[in-house]
C-alpha cells in the first residue's frame, strides 16, 4: 500500500512539474487539452444516463468462462 501511494505520489508531481513541458513537446495547447478532457466527460456521462453496460460485462456474461 505504501508503495502505491508513492508511485501516485510520482506521477502527480511529474504531470505538476513536467506537465506543460510535455505538452509543449507534442504541440498540444493546453485550451485544447481541456476541450479533450471535456469530451471525455461528455462521453461517459451521456453512457452513464442512457445506462449502457460496458461491453467486457456484456461480453462475460454472454460467455461465461
């Protein structure tokens, strides 16, 4: 457990101190970061209210193992 929350620990303070750098590197701005970021949202929200399953649970029950 300890161990999980350092490596957490790291991956936030890189994405804080590298994040924009990153960015940079691969010609992303970070307006059209956040419209991705949104999208996303969107998305799972929209499957949330129209209550799909996802398609692994689906597929598991139509083929036990």
């Amino acid at each position: 457990m300890v161990t999980a929350a350092i490596s957490v620990f790291l991956v936030i303070a890189a994405s804080a101190l590298l994040g924009l750098k990153i960015l940079e590197f691969f010609g992303i701005s970070l307006a059209s970061f956040q419209v991705g970021g949104g999208m996303l949202l969107l998305i799972s929200s929209m499957n949330m209210l129209n209550g799909r399953i996802a398609l692994r649970v689906m597929s598991l029950e139509r083929h036990p193992r």
